[in-house]
C-alpha cells in the first residue's frame, strides 16, 4: 500500500470535514429532507419559512461554533504541548478557562452575595461572554505578569495551576452561598454549548479566532526551535521571552474567548495534537498547525453529532461526550505510541 502524501491527508480531512458539516447540519429534533437542506445551503429561499429558519439560524451557526471551537482548542493545546515540552499540557493548564469560569460564577452565583445588583443589572445574551471574557483577562494578565517576572517556563505551568486551584476555590465558596436555582443556572453553563450563539455573537466569536490563528502562523518557526529546548532556540536567534509572551497571549485570547462563548470544553485541545502528530508522523508546525485545525473541527462535530442523540428531542452535554468519546481514544494513542514528540 501506498503511503499517503500530507498533501492527500489534508485533502482527505477535508473532505470528511464537508461530509460530517452536512451531517451534522441534517440532524436535529425537526426532519427536513437532505436535499431541501443543500436547497437552502445553495440559496434557494423557496422552502418552508420554519425549515429555512432553523437551518440558517440554527442549525448553521451551531455546526460553525463547533468548528471554531474544535480547531481553536486543538491549536491552543498544541501551542501548550510545545510550549512546556509536556504531553498532558493542555489550553487550559494557564488557568485561563478557571479564570472565564470564575466570572460566569460571580455574574449567576453572586447574587447571594451582592444582593441580586450583578443579575438585576445585566440581563441581556452578552452578559455570560461579558463575565467570562472579564474573569479569563483577569487570570490572563496575571499570568503574563507572572511570565515576565520568572525564567523557567515550567514555574509559569505551575503558576498557571495554581490561578486555577484558586478560583475553583473561590467558585466553590460562591456556590456554598448560592441558591439552587443559581447553581443549576451555573451547572448547565459548565455542561458547554454550541447551540447559543446568534450571527452577531458568532461574528464576534470568528474574528477573534482569525486573528488569533493568523498570529499562530507567524510563529511557526519559534515554535519549531523549542522543541529542542530552550537553548538551542536562543543559539537560533529566537527571542525566547517574546516568543513565550506571544505563545501565552494567543493561547489565553482563543481559550478565553472560546470559553466565553461556549464554556468550558474538555479533552480537544489534549488530544487532536496526539492524534495529529500520529497521523501525519511529524513534528513540524508547518505541517501540524493545518492538522489540528482539521482534526480538531472533525473531532468536535462528530461529538456534537452524537450529543444530538440523532432523531431525538434531547441533546447531552457536549463536554460529557468529548470527554467519553475522547479519553479512550487518548489511552489509545499513548499506549501505542510511547513516543509522544515524533
């Protein structure tokens, strides 16, 4: 057998991206026919005004998110990995998601605390992304503080750690102080969901996520150079403080912003980059940055296909499923593969 070119991989992902896009757009409580579905993805507005709703404002946005978020993780988490030189690193090691988390808590869980102003004050859509984009730039810009003061990178992970054992922390206290309807309100956040967001949120969401991943790409060769440490990056010319600021930067601003908008979603940023390297058996960034993108957006729509529970009313928690669909995969691979740095 012939062994594939990346070139033919890449074109195979994609190929499989398009097909699980339509799949996961034809799925849903209401059956509308495939071809009525690729009539209203073409521009044809002469369908059924409720089916040509429920694709163009729902169904569409949903399978967008879950390709931005998927391929946002995956990238975030491979920056991490590289980063650290560690395997189990993963976009949320920083503390960033604790962070988004923390705000949301505040914003439903502290009304307890401050007699209802945080919720009789904000009440419209943008107020969950508003207190979670606020707490992850609070945990964001102690961290960068925290990484301009310390040489060794591995003191920034375990500050990054720390941040997050403090603000579960402080979640737990506000939960101890908090309503039941409040902590349920709280607990179907952290459950994570693509199903939210309206076009002006997701135009949001997108751009944030462009910039983010057009930064990524000037920063391949940074990223190349530490996987042979720290040392033999600086005997290459590469600024090794600059290049950390700007991995830390682009990390926390799409985990930040992905965890705004959709809450806090397990294991993808973990292991597409795993997945990834096995795959196309390289550990250039020029090869594996497309790779997680792809992987990453395949991997989350798959999941959120099964959470739709097909031809069911129900959907389940989408970080249920990435994590039960993921972990076994993971142990998979590492037991497959002993090497995790190709």
């Amino acid at each position: 057998m012939l062994k594939q070119t990346p070139k033919k991989k890449f074109l195979l992902l994609f190929v499989l991206l398009l097909i699980l896009g339509l799949l996961n757009i034809s799925l849903g409580s209401v059956s509308i026919p495939f071809y009525d579905i690729l009539d209203i993805l073409t521009g044809n507005i002469s369908i059924k005004e409720s089916w040509l709703t429920i694709i163009l404002n729902f169904r569409v946005p949903k399978a967008i998110t879950a390709i931005l978020v998927g391929s946002g993780l995956s990238v975030a988490g491979l920056l991490m990995q590289t980063l650290f030189r560690n395997p189990l690193a993963g976009p949320f090691v920083l503390g960033i998601s604790s962070g988004a988390s923390f705000g949301v808590a505040l914003f439903i869980l502290g009304g307890s605390l401050f007699s209802g102003f945080l919720l009789t004050n904000s009440i419209s859509y943008w107020s969950l992304p508003i207190a979670s984009s606020l707490g992850a730039f609070f945990v964001l810009s102690a961290v960068i503080v925290a990484a301009n003061k310390v040489k060794n990178t591995m003191s920034i992970l375990i500050i990054g750690l720390m941040f997050g054992s403090l603000t579960a922390a402080l979640i737990s206290i506000l939960t101890y102080f908090s309503e039941a309807s409040q902590i349920q309100q709280f607990l179907f956040w952290s459950f994570g969901s693509l199903g939210n967001l309206s076009w002006n949120e997701l135009f949001i969401f997108s751009s944030i996520y462009g910039i983010s991943i057009l930064a990524t790409l000037t920063i391949i060769k940074p990223l190349n150079s530490l996987l042979l440490g720290e040392n033999y990056a600086k005997s290459t010319g590469i600024n090794i403080k600059k290049s950390r600021n700007i991995i830390l930067l682009i990390t926390s601003i799409l985990t930040g912003v992905i965890t705004a908008f959709a809450g806090p979603i397990a294991f993808i940023g973990l292991a597409v980059p795993h997945i990834a390297r096995i795959i196309f058996s390289t550990a250039n960034h020029k090869v594996l940055i497309p790779a997680v993108l792809l992987l990453g957006a395949i991997v989350m729509l798959i999941c959120d296909t099964i959470a739709q529970l097909p031809a069911s009313e129900f959907t389940l928690p989408i970080n249920a499923i990435t994590s039960l669909f993921g972990a076994p995969i993971v142990i998979w691979l590492l037991i497959r593969k002993k090497k995790l740095f190709v």
